[in-house]
C-alpha cells in the first residue's frame, strides 16, 4: 500500500501542480516485493493524451530492479478556447492544416461542398486565390483586396477554419471536452459549434453566411466595392485619457461631423476599445488623439474590415438575422453543457440557466425576447 500511495503522490506532485482532483484514473501493478530498508525511486513520464488528459506511465524502481508499474490519467489544466473575429484572415489560411490533418481537411471538403452546392462559389476558392471577384447566390460581388475581405465569405472561412482546428485537436486526443470557450463577433459562433452539437456545420456555414449577407447589403459601397467604413482600436491611455475622456471624446468627433463613430467593444478598461466609423470619422479621431508614445500610437486600424460591426448602423438588420438563428437553431437546444463552460460577448459572466444571468443580459442589451422569458420566467424555465 506504501508504493502505490508513495507513487500516487509523485503523480500529483509532478504532473497536476498539487491538486489530487486532477487525477482521474490510477492504477498500479505489482512486480517484486520491495524489503525493509530499500530505497524507492519513482519515474514519472508522459505516454500520450486522451480526450486532453495526460495519460502517464509511472514506474516504481529498486536498487535490485523495478518492483512496480503504474497507469495514471490526469486532466489538464482549466483550458479555455478563445475565437476570433474578423480581422485576423489571411489568404491560404488553414491550408497547413488541411495538408497535414485528414479531420481537418475533411472539414474544409465538407465546407466546399456545401458552399459550392448551396451558395454556388468554393470556399476553398476564396482562401486559397481570394479572387477579386466571385459571384454568389446568383449575385456578382468584388472587393480590390480580395474576396476574402467580404464579411460574407470572411465569415464562411473563419468558421470552416474553426470547425477544422477544433477536428484537428479531436483527432489528435489533445481537444479537452471539459473546457470553456469564448469568442468574439462572429467567433461566438464558432465557440458554441465547438462545445456543443448546436449547429452542424452546414447550419453553421448558412448561419454565418446569413449573417454576413445582411451585414454586406447595409454596407453602401463603390464601383470598385470599397465602402467608407472602417475598424479601429484605440488606447486611451497612450493619448493620456481616462475611460470617460476617451468616451466623450469618441460622442464628441461623431457629433462634430456628424458621421458614425461609436465604440463597440469595450475590450479592457482604459487600454484598449474598438471604434467603428467613417474614415472621415476616425481619422478625425486620430488627430484628436495625437501621436502617443514613439512607435505607440493611440490608434490603429484593423486591417480587412470595411463595416462597422457591432454599431448602431447595423440595427436595422437585427430582426431579419433573428429569422435567419430561428431557422437555422435547432427547435431545442440542450444547454445544459454549456452552464459554466460558455462565456458570452454580452457579460463576462459563465453562462447560466437561471433569471438572474437573463436580468444580467438585459442590463447591457435590450432585448424583446429576454423580457418576454423573464415575464413567464417559470413557464419559460419549465420548457
């Protein structure tokens, strides 16, 4: 019993940072006696991964020879899995991926084909040549730097990308079922596809391209499909600003030109916020904040984003994409998995199934449908 406790705690105290709930499975075979007065000296090692668990081979050693072997699975650190939003495509992305994974590339195939079939262009067109041209659902669109740059096939493309990473991680044991995911703009619904069954991934692809086409047709844009909207980060704290200075003056640039310039995301206090606007807009903005620090700005822009997402601009469309979630949701969702795992862009705050998390969201988003749930919340939370 002394070996196998003995060998238990070098498990714990060598691949779990001292917390004994992290080992999962243990087991430890006998295969010499070990005599009064010997020493024992524990090897611990990795031997592979299973559902993200550490699976560990432990062997227990004698001067005379090894007295015992043992099998320990361990569980990872808390592991969360952020999503991104747009900004962050590149031509060719997820093409290593596809050559080196058989999960990942029959993700991206799989995503080709319905893409081809049902919205009449190739994604994996888009990604790998992002064209300046394509036509789609029997409409012909262009952006001079690349269809990619299109919110619609952007968004198409970051959530194969999505899917195809997360089978990848499945596919090599590495992916822990047991994390939370987060993600922001169109990463949240990435994040939910890849914690829950949720959405397939045709119901993922139609959902985001949905979303995107709503978002394209607000977007007024040139001959040459360049619109006079863009993405901007700002640091107030390089321009010496506090978090209300910083607010006020974003209000007061858009009240001066009288152009859209609002900040979306509030990304962390005093540091960093996203501000969508006109040119116009932001470049006024960016004089008002000056030059900053050497080499650190106080403004930057977002490369590949030409409509204000998330602002006031893009209201009108939020009930004909509600159409497009009720549609494509399934009818019931089990959301009971998602208690404690999910992590949505409204609050900071775990998902959970009860009235206070709804009042929660409703304190920073007005919503019909969250006050029609907390109206009858008992039949509502009986359902």
């Amino acid at each position: 019993m002394w070996t196998s406790a003995a060998a238990t705690r070098a498990v714990i105290e060598s691949a779990t940072d001292g917390n004994p709930a992290r080992l999962r499975q243990w087991s430890i075979d006998f295969v010499a006696p070990v005599l009064p007065g010997q020493d024992v000296t524990f090897t611990v090692a990795r031997t592979g991964v299973r559902n993200g668990a550490r699976v560990l081979s432990v062997e227990a050693a004698t001067e005379a020879g090894v007295v015992a072997m043992g099998t320990a699975v361990v569980a990872p650190p808390r592991t969360a899995y952020v999503f991104p939003g747009q900004g962050i495509q590149s031509q060719g992305m997820g093409m290593d991926g596809y050559a080196r994974s058989a999960a990942a590339r029959a993700v991206w195939d799989e995503a080709d084909q319905i893409t081809r079939t049902r919205m009449g262009f190739s994604i994996l067109e888009v990604v790998r040549n992002n064209p300046t041209q394509i036509e789609a659902v029997g409409t012909a669109y262009q952006h001079p730097a690349g269809v990619l740059h299109l919110t619609q096939f952007t968004q198409v493309a970051m959530a194969t990308l999505a899917t195809a990473q997360t089978a990848e991680l499945k596919e090599r044991g590495v992916f822990d079922s047991e994390c939370i995911v987060a993600g922001h703009s169109v990463g949240e619904f990435n994040a939910l596809a890849a914690a829950s069954d949720a959405l397939t991934l045709e119901g993922l692809i139609h959902l985001v391209f949905a979303r995107g086409q709503g978002m394209h047709g607000l977007v007024p844009r040139d001959a040459e499909g360049q619109s006079n909207y863009r993405l901007a980060v700002i640091r107030p704290h390089l321009a010496r600003l506090s978090h209300a200075q910083a607010e006020e003056m974003v209000n007061q640039v858009s009240a001066d030109t009288g152009e859209l310039c609002e900040i979306v995301n509030h990304n962390l206090r005093g540091k960093q916020y996203a501000v969508a606007g006109t040119l116009g807009a932001l470049e006024e903005l960016g004089r008002r904040l000056g030059d900053g620090q050497p080499g650190r700005p106080p403004i930057l822009y977002v490369p590949g984003i030409d409509v204000p997402f998330h602002s006031s601009a893009l209201l009108v469309g939020v009930d004909d994409f509600r159409g497009h979630l009720n549609d494509k949701l399934p009818a019931r969702i089990e959301a009971d998995g998602l208690v404690g795992r999910y992590i949505p862009n409204l609050s900071p705050q775990a998902f959970r199934l009860d009235r206070s998390f709804v009042e929660g969201i409703l304190t920073v988003r007005d919503s019909a449908v969250l006050k029609d749930l907390l109206a009858d919340w008992d039949a509502a939370s009986a359902d």
